[in-house]
C-alpha cells in the first residue's frame, strides 16, 4: 500500500515551469514560508518591482528631512496578495517588533527592520518585498500535479548572494534543469 502522507515544501523553492500562463508567476522563482494541509505562502524573489528602500521610507516618515538611507535595496514584488504589506527575509538571528524565525532565516513584518536596515544597523543580507504569494488548501497540490512548478530545497546564497535575474536560473541549476530546454508536456504514469 502506498503512503498517502502529503509531502510539504517550506522552505523549498518553487520554480515556474516556462509555459506558466499566468502574469503574476511567469518565470519566477518564490521561496515557500509556508505549506501545510491549510494552504501555502511564498515570496516571489526574482521580481524587482522598481521601488527602492529609499522610497519606502520616504513614504513612512515624509517629514524627516534627515531621512537618509546608508544602506539601499530594492523592493520586491513578493506576489499578487496584500501588495501594500511589507516582508523582509534575512537570516536569523536579529529580531524586530515582528520576527518569525523560519530555522536558518527569519521573516519580520514591521517597520523597525526597514528602518534598521536603512541606517546600515539592519541585517545586510535581506531580501524585502510588497506582496505575498497564496495558496488555498489543495491549491499548490494541484499546480504541481499539473506541472505548473518545479521544487527544490531553498538556498540562501540564491536568496542574498546572486543577482535578482540571474535566480531563477540558479534555482533550476540546484535541479541540474535548464528551463530554456523543457517542454510543457507532462506525463502522468
């Protein structure tokens, strides 16, 4: 009899398949926080979305006219939900207002953290994105029986040490896959 325990997939990468239709997902790759029996919830991390921590914090503190920002990043679209919510993804270890530890990297969700890592007292290595990624219940189990995705065990050099464009190749890499040669068909045995 085969076991019938569902595999879940934090802390793993999901990597669009290069015939993903839908505009949100479309060659990225998203970092899972989360997966278990009641949904999933990523952050799409390959996805610049043209905004910068300079900005942000100019749009949280308008009136400080010393608001200088000693250290700059750029702001991720993290995915289609909750687009004005903020995350930051950095390794564990420093604590803010609101930091889930996630094993070797913590995601924190309030202001001190853009704030810290704005004046250089943050964590250097962090990603930060608007938005986050959401499957219902079923949902990410459905997608990747219809090989909308592949999935491989999370890096963090691919998170904080290589070019947001260069990602979602070297994610696919860790599969030892080149996205460009796949193809969209899919057997099912």
């Amino acid at each position: 009899m085969k076991d019938r325990t569902p595999t879940y997939l934090k802390h793993h990468f999901l990597i669009a398949m290069p015939h993903m239709a839908d505009p949100h997902f479309a060659q990225t790759v998203t970092y899972l926080i989360e997966h278990n029996a009641e949904g999933a919830m990523g952050l799409i991390i390959n996805r610049p979305s043209g905004l910068s921590l300079a900005d942000v914090i100019e749009q949280l503190r308008p009136d400080d006219q010393n608001g200088s920002v000693e250290q700059d990043s750029p702001i991720f679209a993290g995915g289609p939900v909750q687009t004005e919510r903020g995350f930051v993804l950095h390794p564990s270890g420093q604590h803010f207002q609101a930091t889930l530890e996630l094993g070797e990297l913590g995601l924190s969700t309030s202001q001190d953290a853009l704030f810290a890592i704005a004046a250089g007292q943050g964590p250097s290595q962090h990603l930060i994105a608007l938005g986050y990624a959401g499957w219902e219940a079923g949902q990410l189990e459905n997608e990747l029986a219809d090989n909308a995705w592949l999935t491989c065990p999370a890096d963090p050099k691919i998170l904080f040490d290589i070019p947001a464009e260069q990602r979602l190749s070297a994610a696919a890499a860790r599969l030892g896959v080149n996205l460009s040669l796949l193809t969209s068909q899919a057997g099912h045995a």
